[in-house]
C-alpha cells in the first residue's frame, strides 16, 4: 500500500499536508459534536447530582454555556498544532519535554481507547435498536472495521465527511427536532440548582477532544480555520444533540433511561421516517470511534515516532473491538469527570504558557526536548482545584477522600461553583506566576 501525497504522513518525520479550510473542520466537528451518547447522555444533563433535576431552561442554558466555555478551550488547544503542524501529544513535549510528555501520552491513550470502546458499544446498541435480528457483536465487529478503515485515510475520511454525511446529518437532526417539538410537550419542572454541574458535564463532554484537537489542526491551512470550525461546528452541533437528547428522555421516562441508556433510542426509531434518519446518525457515528482511532495512533507515534501509523491503526481497531465486545461501557459519568480533571488543567497550563510568555516562537517539539518539571506543579494544582469545587458525584470512596481533603483544609464548596473552571483558573494562575518568577530570574 503506497502513501498518498495529500494523506497524513506515515511517521512522525513526514511534512504534514495543509489541506483542511474551515468548511473542512466545521463539518468534520459538526459531525463530533452529534453523538449518540450524547442522547443517551442528556439524563446526566438533566440531573448530574442525582437528586436535582433541572428544568428544561436550566438545562438549555447549561448546555449552550458549557459547549461555548469547553469548545473555547478546545479551539485554542488546536491553534499549536496549526502552527507548529505537531499532534496534541507531541506538543506536550514544548510544555513538559520529551521525557515528561510521556505520562500524559500514555494517559490520553487509556482514555482514548475507552472513548472508542464507549462509541463501538453505542453504535452497535443503536444498530440492534433498527435491526434487532443482528446480534451486538456482529455490529461491533462491522463498525470497528469501518473505524480503522476511516482511521487509516484520515484526511480522506474528513473530506468525506464534508461532501457526503454532514448533509444527510443536517436533515436527521432538523426531522428529529421538528417532530419531538411538534409531538412532545415541553418538559416540566425542574430547578436551577443543579446548573453548576450541569454546566461542568457539557464542558466534560468538550475538552474531552482537547487531547486530540491538534492531531486535526496540524492539516489546517490556518489557525482561525480550525478554531473557528471548532468553536462553530461543534457548539451548534453538541446543543442540538443534547437539546434533542432532553425531549427523548421525557418521551421515554428518566427511571427508564436510567435503568437502560439505549432506551433513549426508543423515540427516534419509532418517530415517522426514524428507522431511516437515525440510521444515518449511527452511521455517522463510526466518525467519532475514527477520531478516536487515530488519535490514539498519533499519541502512540510520540512514543514510537518512525512506527507506520497504519500498522498502529490497525492493531488499536482491533483492540478496541476487543474491549467493547468483553467489556462493561454502559456508565461514563465517572469517566468524564476524570477526563474533565486531567485535561481541562493540562490545557490551562499550555494556553498560558504558549500563548501568554512568548514561548510559541522557541515551542520546542524535537526527541531531545529538555524536561520541565516546573510545570508539573500547575497541572496537579488545577487537578485538585478540579476536584476541590466539583459537585459532580463519581465514585464513592474518590468523592469521600475529596470531601475530607475539603474538610482538613477548611475549605467549603459553593453550589454555584463548577470543576472545570476552578481547575482552569487554578492551573492558568499558577504557571502565569511560574512565568513571571523564571522571566525575573532571567533579567537577574
């Protein structure tokens, strides 16, 4: 198989070809940001702490300001790979070095892979919701062999998606809206208490693809090109998703969502014409399991740089097929709160210090990156930060070890704060005070 000339490179050593406009990472974000775990998801929305449902404006609100505030901080991690034309792991090594930029490396894989074992679950369960003769593993087997296909021709697999599935995306989501909103009533009730959570979900669902941002950008021909296709295509696209998530759970009953996620399919399926267009929407779905493939593969080519990533596509296709056929996935609230921790404070860190201390001229991204421990500290600052102000429940025990760190410092969490950008502000304030201690350290 011979390499073409306007197809991501094979290793880390080839020039990456600028070919993506801003209708190319629209539609391809666009098409991220409608996922059928995002239906499925929309209970999560609608109630995150478990004893609050919002009302429908509440939730509305939060979705629109948590897709802005996670897209923001997503488009802005894409601008480095413009620039530089790295992947996002690589580009860790200008903010931790070579060495160091291995840990986090290693912990985008772990969620990467879990991501793409979530969306071949997702798409094989909404697969047996239209054709219930086919059993689960038959789905998962056809749609992990569609994903490494995609992932293998990344570039054109986005241009595809451009040309051809953005399109019959556009008519299923503006079907299924018009009929939910003129078959369903509006749902009732509900408060604002639980916004703050809320808000804190969505934007765990944004900068979930923070990580993988710049493996895209990198063939962007500019860096307004990629963020604003970022910023416009996933924001409009992730509230509509879970706007339309909202109506489906009110059809089908939250106790019955939360005893079953893929319920939620229920509406869509048995909606006039919904066989067909939500079909399309599983469809499309093999664009987010894709995504996830090569990412994975351009976060293992930090570690095995001169490694074919066709080889490694195939072989994390394969894997992922695995862990969805023997794995439990049905529960990732947990999931993207860890994710939200890891990567909203980590992208805190790069934002300042690539953007805000001059250093995006000297970004260093070479095998021989020097280590910079430094700013290990802001990031594990920005962790605890995260988990310090977060309302959003996990697991048992992690929650009480963090409720009684909140009580040996004296430290009370406000209902009106959120995770995300307590770990943010946290992260960004510390290493901006690192930046300006090493420039007086310089002038001395």
């Amino acid at each position: 198989m011979s390499h073409v000339a306007d197809e991501v490179p094979l290793t880390l050593d080839g020039q990456p070809p600028k070919t993506l406009g801003v209708l190319d990472q629209g539609a391809l974000w666009a098409n991220l940001g409608v996922s059928l775990l995002g239906f499925s998801g929309a209970l999560l929305l609608l109630n995150p702490t478990g004893d609050a449902p919002l009302s429908l404006a509440a939730a509305l609100v939060a979705t629109v300001v948590g897709s802005l505030i996670g897209t923001a901080m997503v488009g802005l991690s894409a601008v480095p790979g413009t620039r530089t034309g790295q992947p996002a792991m690589v580009l860790l090594r200008g903010l931790f070095g070579a060495r160091i930029s291995y840990a986090p490396t290693v912990l985008n894989i772990v969620q990467m892979l879990g991501w793409g074992a979530f969306e071949l679950w997702v798409i094989a369960k909404a697969a047996t919701a239209i054709f219930d003769g086919v059993a689960y593993p038959v789905w998962v087997v056809l749609a992990g062999v569609l994903t490494t296909a995609l992932a293998i021709w990344p570039l054109g697999a986005i241009r595809l998606l451009r040309r051809y599935v953005t399109v019959g995306v556009i008519v299923s989501m503006i079907w299924f809206t018009w009929f939910f909103l003129s078959e369903t009533p509006a749902p009732a009730g509900g408060s604002w208490t639980g916004f703050a959570p809320a808000v804190d979900y969505v934007i765990a669902l944004s900068v979930s693809w923070v990580p993988l941002a710049a493996d895209f950008a990198r063939h962007s021909r500019s860096g307004r090109a990629a963020f604003t296709g970022i910023v416009g295509g996933y924001t409009v696209a992730q509230v509509a998703c879970l706007g339309l998530g909202v109506y489906a759970v009110a059809i089908v009953g939250a106790a019955a969502v939360n005893a079953d996620n893929t319920a939620v399919f229920t509406p869509f399926v048995a909606a006039p014409l919904g066989a067909l267009f939500f079909g399309i929407l599983v469809l499309r779905e093999t664009d987010q399991s894709f995504a996830n493939v090569y990412s994975t593969t351009m976060s293992l080519q930090n570690l095995m740089p001169r490694v074919d990533r066709r080889v490694i596509s195939t072989a994390i296709g394969v894997f992922t097929v695995v862990i969805a056929l023997v794995v439990d996935v049905t529960s990732y609230g947990a999931f993207l709160g860890v994710i939200g921790a890891v990567f909203v404070p980590m992208f805190a860190v790069l934002a300042v210090d690539y953007f805000g201390f001059g250093r995006s001229d000297r970004w260093n991204t070479g095998e021989d990156a020097p280590s910079r421990w430094s700013m290990l500290v802001p990031w594990a600052l920005g962790f605890a930060a995260y988990w310090l102000t977060t309302s959003t429940p996990t697991i048992a025990a992690w929650d009480g070890f963090w409720a009684s760190a909140r009580d040996a410092i004296g430290f009370t969490r406000q209902p009106w704060m959120n995770g995300a950008l307590g770990a943010a502000v946290v992260a960004a304030l510390v290493t901006a005070l690192i930046g300006v201690l090493r420039r007086r350290a310089v002038r001395r």
